[in-house]
C-alpha cells in the first residue's frame, strides 16, 4: 500500500459568501506559497477529505477544498427540508469556485477530483481552460445518463440480493419510476421519517459497491454514513443532481473534450469499478490526446482499494515537477 503523507490540519479555514445567502465553507492546507490545487470532493454531497489531501506533499502544494453548497459545513444544509435546493446546480458550482478562486487570488491551479468530482472538474476545466493548469481524476464519471441509469438500475447484474432490497424500499406508488426519480420524490416527502429512512437504503445500496473488496452491508458503511444528518444531505444532493442529471448535455463532456486540448491530465481508473465503469474514462482518454489514462487493474470505485493511491500519487507528482 501506498504510504500517503501524514494527516494534515488547515491552516485557515472560512467561509465565502454568496449574494443568494448561501455561505461555502473553504479550508486551505499546505504550503500558503507551493502549487495551488483545487480538490475536489464526490458524491454530490460527500464534503471535504482529510484521506483526499493525504495524496499531496504538503511541502509541495498550497490545497484548496471546499464543502459544495448543501452539504458539510457549508449552508443552508440540504438536510433542512427548507432548502428546496433551487440554488444548487452545477452552474452555481462552477461560480462558487471561481468566486473562491479570485477571493484566493490564485491565477491557475492543479484540478484534482474524484467520482461526481471528476464530472465537476472536467465542466470546469471546458469552461476554464486558461485557469487550468492540468487535471488529475481518479474514479472517472461525466454524469452522462447511461452512467447514473447504470448506478441505479445497471448494476443489478452485479449486486441482484443489494438491488431487490434496494427496490423494494421503494413504496408501491413509486415503483413505476426510475429508481432516481422514486427516491428523489422520497427523499423530499414531507414526513420527516420518509426522508431519513430514504437516506439510509440510498446508502446502503451505495455502499455495496464502492470496493472492489467484499462489503458487508450496514456493518461495512463508512463512519460518516452513519449520520443521519449527513446521510440525508448526501442522497438529497445524489438525487437532485441525478435527477437533474446534473444539468448537463447528455455526451456534454466528451463532446466537447476539444476544449481540453492544451490541458495534460492523467485518469486513474480502477478496472473492477462498478460505479465508474471504465469505459467513461477510456472513451475520454480518446477524446483528450493531453490526457494519460492509468488503469488500476485490481482497484474498484475507492480511491482507498489496491494500487489507487499509488497511482495518483504518481500522477501528482508529474505536476509537481512542472513549473
């Protein structure tokens, strides 16, 4: 396994403030005058990583994360049934970051992200290419419809017991919709009760196919899933954007992989990824003659499996040697 740098405590930590009322909560690690990169984090909704920093030589690199709107410590929470999540898209994301960007005063920086991240990070950097110094991704998604019909319905081919239980959650009423829209109108029901019991069999569902290690259901969910706070926040946000999916072109990404032309990056995929399934990372790294692709042939979804961290570790390191 790989021996990732020591865990690290920010520096600084604030808040941006939005013209809409909504309050982004950022925190800056590292070196202050090392490389900025900007990380990141997945889900929707799964909030700022100690692990995700680990990958950095603090020495090295000036780390900039923050919590997206509606979720971590950022607010309004999307776990306050108040919040109809109207001002949560991911054109609000892309002018949250570079709201942050200019309050930071950096002029271009290292993109790293993960999962829903690296669909995050692959808008931004079309959008912002000349703010974009290179890209690195692990867990490969773009968000297109076949990967979320796949996330929520595909994958019963590989998990059929964690699926039925996962379809079954869903009240009779409901069963007619795509599973993303059923949960979605679950999870903002106006009983309380509805919204968390939601909350919980969308993570459950997510959380047997993360690893490409055996998982043991609820006795295998990540500490944080064990919230129900955050657990609601999370699938609510999952949901919305899904929904929504996520307010993209359908092959948006990939279309327009041309405006990345003069970005290097490097895609680390794991092989046994069943939540990004390979075929995204390898049908972009054909689009994207800058961008590296790394397959990580025993490594599924978590950036924690087997080789994962190794790889972008090395991945990281290339820019670090780049002026």
């Amino acid at each position: 396994m790989a021996r990732l740098f020591p865990h690290s405590t920010p520096y600084h930590t604030g808040f941006l403030d939005r013209a809409d009322g909504n309050r982004i909560f950022f925190a800056l690690s590292g070196n202050p005058q090392g490389k900025p990169v900007l990380l990141l984090h997945g889900g929707p909704g799964s909030g700022v990583s100690e692990c995700a920093r680990r990958h950095f030589d603090p020495a090295v690199w000036h780390l900039i994360q923050f919590d997206q709107r509606g979720c971590g410590k950022s607010t309004p929470s999307a776990a306050d049934f108040a919040n109809t999540l109207s001002d949560n898209t991911t054109d609000h994301l892309l002018e949250d970051i570079e709201a942050l960007r200019d309050m930071l005063g950096v002029g271009r920086w290292l993109v790293f992200g993960t999962s829903w991240g690296a669909t995050l990070g692959l808008v931004y950097a079309q959008a912002f290419p000349l703010q974009t110094q290179g890209i690195v991704l692990a867990g490969v998604t773009t968000t297109r419809w076949q990967e979320i019909n796949w996330l929520y319905n595909g994958m019963r081919l590989f998990l059929p017991e964690a699926h039925r239980r996962f379809i079954a959650a869903i009240p009779g009423h409901l069963r007619d919709l795509h599973p993303v829209a059923a949960y979605h109108a679950l999870l903002n029901d106006s009983d309380p009760g509805v919204r968390r019991k939601a909350a919980f069999d969308w993570h459950l569902w997510e959380a047997g196919s993360i690893s490409a290690e055996t998982q043991n259901g609820v006795a295998d969910l990540p500490e944080r899933w064990r919230d129900p706070v955050f657990t609601l926040a999370r699938a609510r946000l999952c949901a919305h954007y899904f929904q929504h999916r996520a307010w993209l072109d359908d092959r948006q990404i990939i279309d327009n992989a041309a405006r990345l032309d003069n970005i290097p990056g490097v895609l680390v995929q794991g092989r046994l990824d069943l939540q990004g399934p390979p075929t995204t990372a390898y049908e972009l790294s054909q689009a994207w003659p800058a961008s590296k692709l790394v397959m990580v042939d025993e490594a599924g979804h978590s950036t924690g499996d087997r080789g994962m961290a190794e790889a972008i570790m090395t991945a990281v390191d290339r820019f670090a040697k780049t002026a």
